[in-house]
C-alpha cells in the first residue's frame, strides 16, 4: 500500500522525491499533493511580490543584511507551505478537477472559485525609473485635480503594485490596470479582476480573494482614482494637502483606504525615493533637478 506523501517542511527533499515516485506509480495521492504544491509556490510568488513593494523601506536599516534577507525568504516559503494546507486558497482543487477531467476550461466555469489566470499579476513598466516615466503625467493631471503632490500619487501607486511589477489581470490574461487597488463595491459596473489579497483585521493578516476594478489605460485608472478620492467625504482631509506627502497619506489611512496599519508611513517612504529618481532622471536628461510641485493657490 502506498504511503500518502505529505510535505510539511519547504526543505523536505525526501518528500518532494517521495512525491515524484508517487507520480510515476500514479498514485491517487500524487494528484493532490502535487497540486498542493502549486498552490504553495504561487503563494510564495504573492509573498514575493509584497515583500518586493515594501523592499525600499529596509535599505537603509541597520538591520538588514543579506543573511536577513535569506532567512525571510525561507520564512516565507515555509508560510507559503501552510498556508496551502486545507482549504488553501482554492486554486489546489481547480486544478485537481481541471487535470482529472472534471472541469473543462469552457466559459461555463467563469462562475466558478477565482482560477489561476484570474489572479495571476503582470509587469506593467521594466523598472522604477520606466514607472515614474510611464506614469508622471496621468500623476500630474490627477495631483492637480486632488491639490496634493504628484510624487504622492506615484507612490501611493508604487506600494500597491511594487512598481508597476505586480499589476492584476483577468481571466484573460488582459491587464487591469488597477494600480490603487481599487475594490469593486456594488455599485461598480465596470469589468473587475479577481485578486488574492491580505488584509489586516485587527492587526492580523488574513488572506482573501476580492474583487477589485478593472480598467483600459492607466490613465483610466488615475482618473477613477481621483474621482474616488475627490468626491468621497471619507477623503476629504486628504484633497488640498500640497507638499505634504505624510498628511496626504495620513488622511488616506484615517479614511479607511487600506488596513494596513503602516501604510501613510510606507507611501511617505516611498515618495521620498520617488523624489529622489525623478531628480536624477532629470538631471541625466539636463533638465532643473527639481520635481514637479503643485500650486494650492491655482
């Protein structure tokens, strides 16, 4: 009789060879169990890409190290692991229905749990320098419209999509082009993107799968994003902050926008290093290395 394979630890060699010999002997395990293991390697794809968007705030710690970094990465593979155990986030039991014949990928299955190709994330620029680039005039017309700074708003943008890097696309594989993260609430009539996501409740992370909208430009998604933040009262001590990226911010967490306890504080680091690039971006190009500043009085 076969032994189940079950892989507990990311490092368990033997389990993984286990689980190949398993497969060839086409063990009904191995289906499931293999399966568990995709699931595991694209949460650790997801954890990945977080910790890449918040990467800038521990560059200059003087805690950080290479031996840091290594011993996060193996945190996170092992989180990864459990976090694919029991239900998981659902993308185990697709593809064991998909692989045994009891799902056909038809049009039909659209109402099903979200799959793989709904939560799969696309690189929208190649670096930060390209994002600041690619994104600095649709920041400018909507920082314009909000009265804040526009480094605030490529910031903001930044943190949600690690630089452009990390965008959601939809079961096509299209682009949302969300790049604030934008939920799509019941009155939301557009096309959405199904994204598994963390939230904090309480000050504890919790993974979910939600729907955010979906856009066909990035220029449509500052543009609702603007809308959002303008004609929301939840909002309104962030309209007319100017400079002040930490105000900004402040009012965007006071309001409800995220639930991450720390996020005034990562969009303000992050708009310092916006800043930064923009100004060396533009001296490169021997231009003023000033960034771009709004104007409260017009």
């Amino acid at each position: 009789m076969t032994v189940p394979t079950d892989i507990n630890f990311f490092a368990d060699f033997q389990g993984i060879a286990a689980l190949k010999n398993d497969a060839k002997a086409q063990a009904p395990t191995a289906l499931k169990e293999a399966a568990r293991q995709f699931e595991s390697l694209f949460t650790q794809m997801l954890l990945k890409s977080m910790r890449e968007a918040n990467k800038s705030f521990g560059e200059d710690s003087l805690f950080g190290s290479d031996q840091a970094d290594m011993y996060q990465d193996m945190f996170d593979d092992q989180i990864a692991m459990q976090m694919s155990k029991g239900k998981g986030l659902g993308l185990a039991d697709m593809l064991i229905k998909q692989l045994a014949g009891g799902v056909q990928p038809t049009e039909q299955t659209s109402a099903s749990p979200p799959s793989a190709a709904s939560a799969n994330r696309q690189s929208l620029t190649a670096s930060k320098d390209d994002f600041i680039s690619q994104l600095r005039p649709h920041a400018e017309v909507a920082a314009r419209e909000l009265g804040v700074d526009p480094n605030a708003l490529l910031a903001q943008a930044a943190l949600e999509t690690g630089w452009g890097r990390s965008v959601p696309c939809n079961a096509n594989g299209e682009c949302s082009f969300n790049l604030f993260g934008i939920k799509a609430g019941s009155q939301w009539s557009g096309a959405t993107v199904n994204v598994p996501t963390l939230e904090f409740e309480e000050g504890v992370a919790v993974r979910k799968v939600e729907r955010f909208r979906a856009y066909d430009s990035p220029a449509d998604s500052f543009r609702d994003y603007a809308a959002l933040i303008r004609d929301s009262s939840r909002y309104a001590n962030a309209r007319g902050a100017g400079d002040n990226v930490e105000a900004f911010a402040t009012a965007l967490q006071q309001g409800g926008y995220a639930t991450d306890p720390h996020y005034a504080q990562k969009i303000a680091a992050v708009a310092s290093e916006v800043r930064a690039r923009t100004d060396a971006l533009k001296f490169a190009a021997g231009g003023p290395s000033t960034t771009n500043r709004v104007n409260n009085d017009g």
